[in-house]
C-alpha cells in the first residue's frame, strides 16, 4: 500500500470531481483533470476519497480510500496537489487514473442563484402551468449557456427535451422541493 492512502468507506454524499492523471514533479505531487471548469471543491477539500479507475492504469489499492490533501491549486492550464506522506514520484506515478470523490458537504456555498449541476440531477420539472415536463437528467455546456436535459417518457418511450438554463427560460429552482420552474411548454 503506498503511504498516506487510509482504506475508507466512501462517504454517502460522495461526488466524483476529477481523476488523477499522473505524477507531477519528483516529490510526490499528482497532476489533476477536474471534471469542473470551477474546481472549487478539488481546492476546499482536504480529504479526497479515490476509487480505482474502471478501466485503463490499475491503481494499487481496490475500493475506497482516503487521501489527505496538503494543497491543491492550479498549475498553468492544470490543476496539482501534494497529500501528506505522498513524498515521492514512484508513489505519485501508482495513482494515476485514481477517480477523486469529494464529499458534497465539504463544497463551497454556491452564490445566490447558482448552483452545482449535481444538485440538479433528479430534479423535477414543471412549467408555469404546473405541467410536469419530466425530470433534469444531465447538464450540457454549450459555451455562452448551460442546457437542462429532461428525460420524460411518451408513448411508452423514454424522450428528452433540452431547456437552456437561463433567466429566460428558467423562472425557480427550489431545491427544497426538488423542482425547478420554466416557462417552456411541452409541445416546444
């Protein structure tokens, strides 16, 4: 087992946000992909909880562990972090397509009217009318917007439909409730 690495159960809240992608430096400090463009979390978290990637490098450990992290911060057009008894490159090198989870509880406060996409997912839909449109099943970057992907079924068949998440289009996002509100008929 290579030190530093605590076998651990992953937390319940646990959210996948990046995936090591290789040792950088010669004293133990690992390279990141974030799977954010804002990786906030990778910054706030001082435990990252690893799984083995599911395909491609096999890392050294099987099931979940604990990873205590020294610093994090972005490094040119990557992101790099040093953990607490990581001390060398071989060590580093082992973790490479580790996937990194991040408690939810331990990611920033979102700004008022912002949210984070895994706080979206299963939310219901429903227009002005009270219309229930189906349920936010993903997210889609599209450079200037981002786009709710709503999987609802018709005909016996599952369907999506795509509403740009702007103030346009998006009138309440209540996740209390687990609905969010849009003026956007069923037939658009």
């Amino acid at each position: 087992m290579i030190p530093g690495l605590e076998p651990v159960e992953l937390p319940a809240d646990a959210v996948e946000v990046g995936r090591i992608q290789g040792a950088w430096g010669i004293k133990g400090w690992v390279k990141i992909l974030p799977y954010s463009a804002s990786p906030e979390a990778l910054f706030s978290s001082k435990r990252w909880f690893l799984l083995p990637s599911e395909r491609g490098p096999k890392t050294p450990f099987d099931g979940a562990v604990r990873l205590r992290i020294q610093q994090a911060r972005e490094h040119s057009d990557a992101i790099v972090a040093c953990a607490h008894d990581l001390t060398d490159r071989n060590a580093a090198e082992a973790l490479k397509g580790a996937r990194i989870f991040v408690p939810r509880s331990s990611f920033p406060t979102p700004a008022e009217g912002e949210y984070y996409w895994v706080d979206l997912i299963g939310l219901a839909v429903v227009n002005r009318d009270g219309v229930a449109l189906g349920q936010v099943t993903d997210l889609m970057a599209t450079g200037p917007q981002q786009v709710l992907v709503i999987g609802y079924e018709a005909d016996g068949k599952a369907q999506e439909r795509m509403i740009p998440f702007v103030d346009a289009y998006v009138d309440e996002v209540d996740l209390q409730a687990k609905r969010i509100t849009v003026d956007w008929q069923p037939d658009y």
